[in-house]
C-alpha cells in the first residue's frame, strides 16, 4: 500500500500544541509529524470503540511478544517479558531514574546541548545538574569523553542521561563511541540511562546501538536502563505510553516497586492497542515514512545552501529535527526567535536545548512537502538583507 504523505489536514482549532495559532503560521517545532497515522493503528482504535467498553486494561502476551519481535529482529536486543515495564512516557521515565540511581543532591551528568527535560528534571527532583558540552567536530557532534571523565570525578557523579539518537543534534552515537562510554561510566561506577526514542527513525547509512546490548556484554546490565516508545516512531504522541527495559532481575524489581510507589505503571486501554498494532502491522508505514522524510531533509537542506549559506547545518543522522546554526544573522536568541515568528514560521529556539545552542535553531521537517516549502520561504524572508 502506498501511503500520502503529500496530504494537508487542517490541525487548528483541535487543541493541537503544535497548530495553536489564530493567525496562518507555519509551526515547524514541536517533535510530532503533520501525517496521518497508519491506518492499521487507525484501524486498531476503531475496533476498541466499536467493541464499546472501555474498562480497566492490561497488557497482553501478544503485546509483549510484539514489543520482543520489534526490537529483536531490528536491532538485536533480546527481551523477555518480565524485563519490560511500561511507562506514561520517556519524561516520567527520566524523573523515575532519580530515584532508583540517586539521592537528593547527588550529581547528575547530561550533555549539552540536550532535550530540555534533560536539564529539567534533575533540577526539580532537587539533583546537582553536571553538564559536559558535545563537541561540534566536521559539521557533527561527538562525545567530549576527557571533560566527562573529569567532570564525573570532580562532581561524584552517580548517574549519566544519555540521548541516542541525539535530539537535537540528530547524532546516531556509534557502537565504539557508545562503548568509550560505558567503560568510563564502568570505571566510576555511574549508572546509565539511555533515552531511545528516536531508535526507529535512524536515517540511511547510519545503524542504532542499543545501549542495553553493550551494557549486557561488559556485565553492566545492572546499572544501565533503556527508555524508548512508540510514540515518535508512529506520530501517537497524543496518546500516552513508553517502555523501560533493564536486564538485570534486581534492578527491574527496584524500578517496579518505585513505580508502584509513584502510582506510574500502567498504560490506558488505546495505548497498548495503538503499541501492539504499531509493532505488529507498521513496519511498512514507517519505511514510506522515513522515505518522505529524508527527501524533506534534502529539500530542506538544498533550499538553505541555495538561498541562506551562512546558516550552518548539522545533518541529521536520525530523525526528522534538523539543528541549525544562524549566528550570521542574529547576534542574541531571543531576538533571533522573534525575528521568525515576525515572519510567520515557528522553529524551536536552541537555546532552550543549554548554552551550546546559543544563535541555534531546531527544525521540524516532518510535515508535507509544500508546508516546509512555504514555511522555509518565510524562513528565507526572515533573513533575507541580513
């Protein structure tokens, strides 16, 4: 079946985050896609309403044999099911860590730049924020192990958040630069917890590691979790529903409790059905998908070398995100922000990613191709005479 991505549906006035204006601009922010969703998750949901009782749900063995298949015959990850727990979302996810890694005050490392709630939940669960910025080297990012090091035994570090798929730099860290990590984390004994969500949208030519495999083989298994979802993967964001994997029995007791305690572990009756359908029946939506992506991204990147080559671009490795540098033509963030929003198009401001995107923006190119058409025409008209 052959999908229409090419399809504009009007998403205001529905209480759409990404679609809240009153006027006509362009939203090119916020992490979902403008595309509908494949129509056997679509299809999925139609059969719990027409079956008319909504009551209490739990997850079945056929959902967990989906979420076993996926992820083993993708990337090599070998689940079981009572290595799986289930999660509101990645965020909640990542607030859950401190508590089973870390004590109130304990240091906790993420890198800069990084997806807000990174830096925003270990300052609200009263943990000591460690930063160690990405190094920027041949137009992308890499791991600045030497500063991590040092900043680990400097601050006593105890817990490291890591993003692979990096958002919003796009990076898909390697195996070797992941195990370079693990071993230093080894080294000083500091747990790891990757966030994965971008997993399934790794782009040609690049190939996602799951940190849990590497943590299994360097018999570290019992101080790394996974965090990931279907959500980004299949444009569900607006329905609720991630997963925790860890390998080790103890650990997932520990977490299991703590979400007991937190009242946190469970999924609603349309996500379990929309998780299931999706690992089951959309592996050729996604393949159509990731298609249309990475020629909006060449279009994208086409369009800025033609008409705006002073702003630099890190080209994304995965997902739809594109980080883009505008420092030719602004000289402070808010300033640049607004400079858009004038012009009627709404990119993310990097600064809101930690002092590495000071003059960066975040763009979304999830979206048909003649809305990222107009919206990087008003892109262009924003700068345009800089």
């Amino acid at each position: 079946m052959q999908y229409n991505f090419d399809e504009i549906i009007d998403r205001r006035g529905t209480g759409s985050l990404k679609w809240h204006y009153s006027d006509d601009t362009i939203p090119l922010w916020v992490a979902d896609m403008d595309f509908k969703a494949a129509p056997p998750i679509l299809a999925s949901v139609q059969r719990v309403a027409e079956h008319g009782i909504l009551g209490y749900t739990k997850p079945t063995d056929a959902l967990y044999e989906a979420i076993i298949n996926w992820h083993g015959s993708r990337y090599g990850l070998q689940l079981t099911k009572d290595k799986i727990l289930f999660s509101p979302g990645v965020v909640p996810s990542l607030a859950l860590m401190m508590q089973i890694f870390t004590e109130v005050g304990d240091a906790v490392m993420v890198n800069d730049p990084i997806y807000t709630p990174f830096t925003t939940k270990v300052q609200q669960n009263k943990r000591t924020l460690v930063m160690s910025a990405l190094k920027e080297v041949e137009g992308k990012y890499q791991l600045d192990l030497k500063d991590i090091e040092a900043k680990i035994i400097e601050h006593k570090v105890k817990l490291y958040l890591l993003c692979n798929p990096h958002n919003p730099g796009g990076r898909v860290w390697t195996a070797d630069e992941l195990k370079a990590l693990l071993a230093l984390c080894k080294k000083h004994d500091v747990a790891i917890v990757s966030d994965e969500i971008h997993q399934d949208l790794t782009l040609t030519g690049h190939t996602f590691t799951p940190f849990l495999k590497l943590a299994e083989a360097a018999g570290y298994a019992h101080k790394v979790v996974s965090l990931t979802s279907m959500t980004k993967t299949f444009n569900v964001a607006g329905i609720k529903g991630s997963m925790i994997f860890a390998k080790e029995d103890a650990l997932i007791k520990k977490i299991s409790q703590q979400q007991y305690l937190n009242d946190e572990y469970e999924l609603n009756l349309f996500a379990y059905t929309v998780m299931q359908s999706a690992y089951e029946e959309g592996g050729e939506w996604l393949g159509q998908v990731l298609a249309y992506i990475e020629n909006n991204i060449e279009t994208t990147l086409d369009f800025l070398a033609g008409h705006l080559p002073n702003i630099k671009v890190m080209r994304p490795e995965a997902s739809y995100l594109i980080w883009l540098d505008c420092s030719a033509y602004a000289q402070d963030d808010q300033a640049l922000y607004d400079k858009l929003r004038e012009a009627k198009v709404e990119l993310n401001s990097g600064i809101k990613y930690g002092r590495e995107g000071h003059l960066k923006m975040r763009i979304n190119v999830a979206c048909p191709e003649a809305l990222l058409r107009e919206g990087l025409n008003r892109v262009y008209a924003a700068f345009k005479g800089s």
